[in-house]
C-alpha cells in the first residue's frame, strides 16, 4: 500500500503535462533570441520595461502555442517514434481537444499582450510565425518535402525579428540578418539530429532528408550549410553593425562549427551527429551573447 500511494505521489501533476507539450527547451532558446533583438532595439536608451515584459511574454505564449499546436497535430505519428511515444498526447495523458484549447488559450493571452502593450506589426508577425510553425511546416511542410527544415526555418528565425519590432515598431537591417544567421543556422542543427533519428521518421513516414536521400547527402548538405552560415554570421561586421568582439566571437565559433560539420561528413554512419547537434545549439547561444557584448562595448567597433 504505501508503494503504490508513494508512485502515485511520484506521478508529474496534471499542470506538468500541460508545460510538456509547451516544449519548454525550444521555447527557451526562442525567448533568449527574441531578448537579444529587445535588447539589441533598446540599446543604450532607457528600458520601456512594461513594452520589453510584454513583449517577450507575447512571444513565449506564442511560441509555447506553436508547439502545443505541434503537439496536437502530430499526436499519431509520436505514438510510432521512439523518441516521442511518451509525449503528453500519445501517452494519453492529455488529449487532443483539451491541448487545442490550451494552445487558444495561449494565443488569446500572446495577442492580448502583444497588441496591447507593444504594436499591431510585433503582433502580427507573431501571429504569424506561429501560423507557419504550428501549421505551415507542421501540417504541410513536414510530410511532404525533405526541404521541410528549411522552409520551415522561417518561423523559428523570426524571434530577434520580433523581439527588436516590439520596442521600435519597424523591421530593420540589423534584426534581418539575425533572422538570417538562424535561418541558415536551422537545417545544419536539425539535420544532424535527424540523422539520429533517421529510422525514428522513416517508421513515421516523414520524408526528412537523411531518409529520403541518405545519410552521406545529408552529411554533404550540413557542411555546405555550415560554410554559408560561418560567412552569414560575419555580416553583421561587415556591414558596420558590429566590431571587433563580435567578429572575433563569430570566426571561432563558426570554425568550431564546421570543424563539427568536417568530422560528421568524414565519420561512419551517426557517429558524430550529437555532438555536432548538441555544438549547434552551444553556437547560437553564444553568438548572440557576443551580439550583445559587442554592442555594450563600443569602444572596441573597428
């Protein structure tokens, strides 16, 4: 008796399933890029607190609905992957109709903030980019071309994007290119961990790239991706946006990148994908840190 109350009591709450289907890890780097473009827009002027707060709220609980709605749509086909038949909809712990609700839920309070707290343009790009996750890649894009990732990558290109409209109300050449760092960014980081999961997706009947035309393409592909981002990640030097530190930053950890992408396009099947997925992320982060430590050091532009 006191086994079965102590697994009960050792049973995740009913909230705990709910912020599973927010995928909490992708949503946090989405909310560390959009606080890069907020803080990239705001600069050395004063903080409009309440706007920045808003905004960045808006933005998770949109991009916490564009999961949730990923979720729901893609509830069969977790059930057949390995990777994700113990998610909160294949498992039974939630169903559909009540994550559908959930995922409303999140865009009513995501617009509501949005509109009313920073502008109209921040709150339809979000709506959005939203749209073209939760739907466009996850419903079309992803069953019927191995080029998915890519187009796809819009959605999850836009949070600096929308971070930096929230506090000026306009798009701008600075957020663009980081918009585009993260656009070439995206296949190199999901293809070497579909790489991984090749037979998860071929099992599912997901044409992803590594089952559809190979492993050894997908490799080739993730290295010339990775080239075009070392050279995409330096134009914001190039152009004047950004001196000396972030320059410095951006050759280091784009080498290592394509050191990364050089070792999993020369070794034996998946030997290398995780660590290269796993530098992939480790990259981004990074790179935008030096973003803002580039910015706060004036001083140091050439």
């Amino acid at each position: 008796m006191a086994s079965e109350i102590a697994a009960a009591g050792a049973r995740p709450h009913t909230w705990w399933h709910y912020f599973e289907l927010t995928k909490p890890k992708v949503v946090s780097l989405i909310v560390f890029t959009a606080l890069v473009g907020i803080l990239l827009a705001i600069g050395d002027g004063p903080v409009p607190w309440q706007q920045a707060a808003a905004g960045l709220a808006g933005i998770a609980a949109a991009a916490a609905a564009g999961a949730v709605f990923n979720h729901a749509a893609e509830g069969r086909t977790d059930a057949v992957m390995e990777r994700t038949r113990g998610r909160p909809l294949p498992s039974g712990r939630v169903e559909a109709p009540q994550a559908l609700a959930f995922g409303g839920m999140l865009v009513l309070v995501s617009m509501a903030l949005l509109v009313g707290f920073t502008n109209l343009l921040t709150a339809l790009l979000t709506l959005a980019s939203m749209v073209g996750y939760a739907v466009i890649y996850t419903v079309y894009l992803k069953r019927h071309t191995p080029q998915n990732v890519v187009w796809g990558g819009a959605a999850g290109a836009a949070p600096p994007l929308l971070g930096w409209c929230a506090i000026t109300g306009s798009i701008e050449a600075e957020p663009l290119l980081l918009f585009l760092i993260i656009f070439t960014w995206t296949p190199p980081h999901f293809w070497a961990l579909a790489i991984r999961r090749r037979e998860d997706y071929a099992r599912a009947g997901l044409p992803m790239l590594p089952v559809t035309h190979g492993v050894a393409f997908t490799k080739q592909q993730i290295l010339i991706y990775t080239i075009m981002l070392l050279a995409v990640s330096l134009l914001p030097f190039a152009l004047g946006l950004h001196g000396l530190v972030y320059l410095a930053g951006a050759v280091l950890l784009g080498a290592g990148f394509l050191r990364h992408a050089w070792r999993l396009w020369r070794s034996e099947g998946d030997a290398h994908a995780m660590p290269t997925f796993r530098y992939s992320i480790l990259y981004l982060t990074v790179l935008f840190v030096l973003l803002l430590a580039d910015a706060w050091l004036p001083t140091w532009h050439g």
